[in-house]
C-alpha cells in the first residue's frame, strides 16, 4: 500500500495537566502561523493549586522546534497571570497571539525575542459574562478579533459574541453584543451561542456557532450564523445556517471560514450514531449560503459520533482538518477514545480523505481534541490532550500543499482556467503525487537511479513521483530520534539528561540529487546516497524539492524507517 502525504514532524510537550484540550471552544484551543513556524497551545484544564493553567508557544527553525516560552499576562496593580488558552488564535505572521482566559482575553504582540500583553476586558458591567474569551479569533493581519462569550447573562441568556478592532497596541470594541436572528430559544441557556467563533483571514466576515441552538425541543440540532463588515459596521450575512441532516447533530460544535469568508466549514458532533458524525461545507454564492458537500470520517476509522469535534480550513478554502477524539482505530481491539484526525483535500473528482493517524496512540489520549492548519494547508497542528500520562502533547505534521484557485470537488467554476490550460504559466516545477512502495525495509547494494518501469525486489523502495517539466530533483534525508532540551536547544539523549524534557530530534543523514525528465518517475532506493555512503537504520522523512530556471518547486514529504 502506498503511504499518506501527511507526516509527522514534531512533538510538542508541556508542562501540566491538560496540554492542548481547551475549553470548549476547543476546535481554537491550538493555533498555527500562516508560515507553520509559530505554534500556539492552550492547557486551561490544570488543577489551581498544583498544577496550574498556562499557554506555550512555540518556534521553528528548519525542522527543529525551541523550547515553549511561557505567556504571562498583565493585571491592573502591577499583578500577573498565565492565561490558560481556553480559546487561542495566531495572526498570519505568528506575531499577534490571541488568548481567552474567561472572564478575560490577552493580546500578545512580539516585540524581538519577548512578548508584551494587552488585556482586554468583558464589556459586561455585571458578572455574568463569566465565558468572555471561552472561543476566539483573529484576522491575518491581527488587527480584528471575534470573541464568544457562550454564557447567559439577563438581557441574553444564551451567550453573545464581540469583535474587536487594534489601533497600534490599543484594542476598542467595534461590534457587539451579537446574538443571532431566528433563534428557536431566545431565552434559553442552553443555546451555547459563541462557544465556538472564527473570522475570515480579511477580516471581514465572521461565522458563530451555538451547537446547543434548538435544545428547548429535547435535542439540539444546532445552528450557526455568519456576520459581515461594511466599513465598520457589522450585519448578519443572510439566514441562520441549519444542519441539513440528522435530527439533533449538534451543528455548530466548531467553525471556520476560508481566507476571503466564501466558504465554512461546520462541525456536528453526535449526528448520527448509524452512519457516524459530520462536517459540511457552505459556500457564498449569489443567492445566499448554500451547503455543497457533507464531510465524513468513511471507513478509515470506527462509526462515532465525534468527527467534527474540531476542524480548520486553509484559507484557500481546498483543504479541511477534521478531528475525531473519542473515535478509535479499526481492526483488533480498538483503544476506546485514542482519537483520530482526517485532512480532506479538494480535488475535481471530489473531496479525497486523508487519515491522520495518533504517534501515540493511548486509550482515552483523545488525539484530534484541536486541530489547527498552516496556511497554504501544508502543516497541520493536533493536539492529544490525554497522552505523555495525562499531561498531554501536541504533534506537528507537514504535507503537500493545497491546489490554488477555488475548487468545488466537482466541477470547476464556468469560466475558469484548468491548471496548464490557456493563460495559465508555471513560476516554478511542480512536484506531485509522490508515494513509496514500502515504509520499512532492508538495505542493499545498488545505487539510487531513477526508473521507467516499477522494479520489483525483496530490499530497498521505490520512490514515486510527476514532474511538470524536467528539473533536478533533491532528495534530503534527515533521521528522526529522541533528544533532551539542554540550553533551549535539542540534543542527543545522554545518561546525564535524563531528567530533561524530551524532544523530537532530527539529523541531515545526506541528499541526493539528480536530473528527471518531466512526467511520472520512479527512484529505486536501497538506502545508498554513495558507493561509501549507507544511511543507518532508524526512522527517516524525506524532503524532495524540484529545481528548474532558478525556481524551486514547494516541498514534498514522505516518511519510512530502515530496519537492520
């Protein structure tokens, strides 16, 4: 079988109960940057006294990961507070972090290599806004945030969401409170309106789920609603959007919207316990919001009614996260909520699954409890609340990225050009489709060489791969292994380290590089970069670039280990 184009890059640990499970708005509990060099993590689930609540962020620099620095807010009087992420978001640069922290949300703007706060306080004068910050959001440019507020004050008692815009470092209300038309309980607490938000990468539109709209009924089918700006006034965008399945799905349990608000993507949670849970797809068009597809878990993963926990779209709108945490792998005895994630690319035959499975797999790990997406779609943030003994983890992981243009998984829009078709140029190579016939296997003796036709042999893969024009081709090998933090920095395990925290290390082990003509090609690899040269056993990632014209291609990557 050929592998996923998903694959893990990185392990990021805290250091408390919790790491990566968010409140409820959990689907915005992780972030990533645009770039996926900026990590956000929330852990607001600790124990007060002995384990407290805390938000890390994270850096990158090449495939190494630094030590979490820790977010410490400001207080009046001079006092401080680690804010626990029960909702956080990222700007597109990872220069503007956006932390809820009921009944209060930070703003962090980094300035070199520290981070200074900006609080912003819950309008509300009483004190029963006690869930502003539980879900937030923030625009590409960090200059205006949505937060929800999903608990019940006297004048509304089924939440209220906020949007706010930045001026330099001071933040001002700009719309609010925002409550939704149409509710079939107006006057319930249980509706959960804004307990889950996202905003549009233009900040111009924002969508606000309320998963528990309809409760009054016995069930709750859920509901969302979609605001857009005009100049600095803000509107509801048409209708309230209604599951169009399944009697109470919980529709609204998360949100997100494409870079330019066209189109959104709407978890359920629960729908249907026969055929399993949901997310659909909505787009803008010119008679109003429209469903286009319904997104499920298929049969890479056990019915469950948590597909559409958490979910993020790219900003293309061509790629979804979906994440699953009390699902459970098929096959043998499955680990009762060990969690799965699923990213759905957007292709013209349909949307095509791709299932992410959990590196560490633990009974009741919950992997896929926040999903976050970089912002051409190819790295992705999950987090596993439940694993590293209940302290939890979150894991990176890089892949293709997604088609540009706008795509339907059907037919592409009248008027639009095919890629290679009339008008279109190509800035750099293009590589695609690249796969491998087997992740474990023996070394042998022959030299890496590209090939026409599959070779078959009992050492040794092959790599395969389409290539738009001819181009030299580099393949980058780096083995993957555990190391220990010492002085910020990731280093080789050594019997003095154990007691430091542990850390996802790799190692440049060779490149290879070779001319390929344009088309579908083939590399037979048995390990050799050299005559003299034999990478050694262990788990590996592979990078390939393509080269032509002084243009380089985007990166693809694939994993494998090499047994002994």
């Amino acid at each position: 079988a050929l592998a996923g184009s998903f694959v893990e890059q990185a392990e990021l640990v805290g250091h408390g109960a919790g790491f990566g499970g968010g409140g409820g708005g959990a689907d915005h509990a992780v972030a990533l940057s645009a770039d996926g060099n900026t990590a956000l993590v929330g852990a607001p689930n600790g124990d007060p006294q002995s384990d407290p609540s805390y938000t890390l962020i994270f850096t990158r620099s090449g495939l190494t990961w630094s030590e979490p620095t820790s977010l410490v807010g400001e207080l009046e009087g001079g006092e401080h507070q680690a804010p626990g992420g029960d909702g956080v978001a990222l700007s597109a640069d990872g220069s503007t972090a956006l932390v809820g922290s009921p009944p209060r949300v930070f703003a962090f703007t980094r300035e070199g290599a520290t981070w200074r706060s900006t609080r912003i306080e819950s309008p509300r004068e009483t004190a029963c806004g006690g869930g502003f910050g539980h879900a937030v959001a923030i625009s590409e440019d960090g200059n205006t945030a949505v937060i929800g507020d999903p608990s019940g004050c006297p004048e509304d008692f089924d939440g209220s969401a906020w949007i706010y815009s930045r001026s330099g470092n001071a933040w001002t209300l700009q719309a609010g409170p925002l409550h939704g038309e149409e509710k079939i309980n107006p006057f319930g607490n249980d509706a959960h309106f804004a307990s889950t938000v996202a905003i549009s990468g233009d900040g111009n539109k924002a969508i606000v789920g309320a998963d528990g709209e309809g409760s009054g009924l016995g069930c709750a089918p859920g509901a969302t609603w979609v605001y857009t700006r005009s100049g600095s006034t803000w509107s509801q965008d048409g209708p309230k959007l209604s599951p169009p399945g399944g009697p109470c799905p919980h529709f609204g349990r998360s949100v997100a919207l494409s870079g330019d608000g066209s189109r959104a993507l709407i978890g359920t949670y629960g729908e249907d316990k026969e055929e399993g849970s949901g997310a659909w797809i909505f787009d803008r068009g010119p008679a109003g919001w429209t469903p286009l597809t319904r997104l499920s878990s298929g049969e890479h993963s056990s019915v469950n009614g948590s597909f559409g926990w958490s979910v993020a779209l790219s900003p293309s709108g061509n790629t979804a996260l979906i994440g699953g945490p009390e699902t459970g792998p098929q096959g043998g005895a499955a680990l009762v909520e060990a969690g799965e994630a699923w990213a759905f690319r957007c292709a013209a035959s349909g949307w095509i699954e791709e299932p992410i499975a959990a590196p560490v797999s633990t009974e009741g790990g919950n992997f896929g409890y926040s999903v976050a997406l970089a912002g051409n779609g190819a790295a992705a943030l999950v987090s596993e609340p439940g694993v590293e003994s209940r302290k939890g983890a979150a894991f990176v992981f890089s892949g293709p990225p997604d088609q540009p243009g706008f795509c339907t998984g059907n037919v592409p829009p009248a008027g639009s050009v095919p890629p290679g078709g009339q008008g279109s140029v190509a800035a750099a190579p293009v590589v695609e489709s690249l796969r491998q016939t087997h992740q474990a296997w023996r070394e042998g003796r022959a030299l890496a060489r590209l090939a026409r036709r599959h070779v078959r042999t009992p050492v040794g893969t092959t790599f395969e791969f389409s290539l738009n024009e001819p181009s030299r081709v580099r393949f980058s090998f780096a083995q993957l292994g555990m190391g220990r933090i010492l002085h910020g920095r990731c280093m080789h395990s050594s019997p003095h380290g154990r007691r430091l925290r542990r850390c996802r290390l790799a190692v440049n082990r060779g490149t290879l590089t070779l001319s390929a003509g344009a088309g579908l090609r083939r590399l037979r690899f048995d390990g050799r970069i050299t005559k003299r040269h034999l990478l050694p056993p262990g788990s590996y990632t592979l990078t390939l670039t393509a080269e032509a014209a002084e243009k380089k291609s985007a990166p693809r990557y694939l994993s494998f280990r090499i047994v002994a």
